[in-house]
C-alpha cells in the first residue's frame, strides 16, 4: 500500500507510512484516534509514538491507558511528559515476565554499581525495544 501511494498519489515514503499508521490507529486506538480527531490535543506523530508504546500495555488496560495519555496531551504534556507517564503506566500494569531458564534471550540485563560516595555506575546488556524505552525514560528523568 505505502508503495502504491508514493508512485500513484504522490506522496513521500514517510507521507504514505504516516498516512498509514493513522489508519491503523483509527482501526486499534480508539482514545488515540479521538485525539487526533479533536485537532488540538495530538498531532499525527505523538499519536503514531503512544500508538507504539500502548501495544506494550496488556489489552485489558490499553483503553484506559491511552485516555490517560490523550487527556495528558490535552493539558498541554510535551512527549518527554508522556513518556514518563507511560513508563509509570507501564510499570503498574505490566505481566511478570515469562522467559524461562533456558531462554537464549537472557543474555540481557542491567547492574547497578554504587561507590562509596554514593555516585553510580550503569551497565547493561538490552533489546533493542528495551533500549528504546530505557532511553526515553532516561530522557524523561533528565530534564530539568
């Protein structure tokens, strides 16, 4: 589809994938979809990046979930803001997680060192989806 619309209508590569993650947020995300359709409270692009982040979120909560996040959006949450709103979302709702022991994706994980004057030292082996959200949430505690 995003081929058929960059050579017959016209349109960027990013215009038609943006064109298409607003169908698929009108067809999944029903909060995010009423955002968008308000004009003020969402742009296109914050709603494809909470669209993302939402699939994260057991099912049962996402509605719920993205009200939260829209209505953050409405008072005027820039998406460092959303991003540590979600991650707290994210932490209350989020299953345990299932790997078992003998899941070759346990490589990954993250040590915390601590000195005597109590600065830190922060390694990690992540997923790429891991890392992502581990940046944002870094982000969203770095500011000012």
């Amino acid at each position: 589809m995003r081929a058929w619309m960059v050579h017959t209508v016209g349109v960027t590569k990013g215009q038609a994938a943006e064109h298409l993650a607003v169908q698929k947020i009108a067809e999944s995300h029903r909060a995010l979809h009423a955002g968008l359709a308000e004009g003020g409270a969402l742009c296109k692009s914050v709603a494809v990046q909470l669209a993302k982040w939402t699939t994260s979120i057991p099912e049962e909560y996402r509605d719920k979930a993205e009200e939260i996040l829209v209505a953050a959006a409405r008072a005027g949450a820039d998406l460092r803001a959303l991003a540590a709103i979600f991650a707290d979302i994210r932490a209350r709702v989020a299953r345990p997680d299932r790997d078992g022991p003998d899941d070759p994706r346990l490589d990954r994980g993250v040590l915390l060192d601590t000195t005597i004057d109590g600065a830190g030292v922060l390694r990690g082996d992540l997923t790429p989806e891991c890392a992502a959200m581990v940046t944002v949430v870094l982000d969203a505690l770095s500011a000012p």
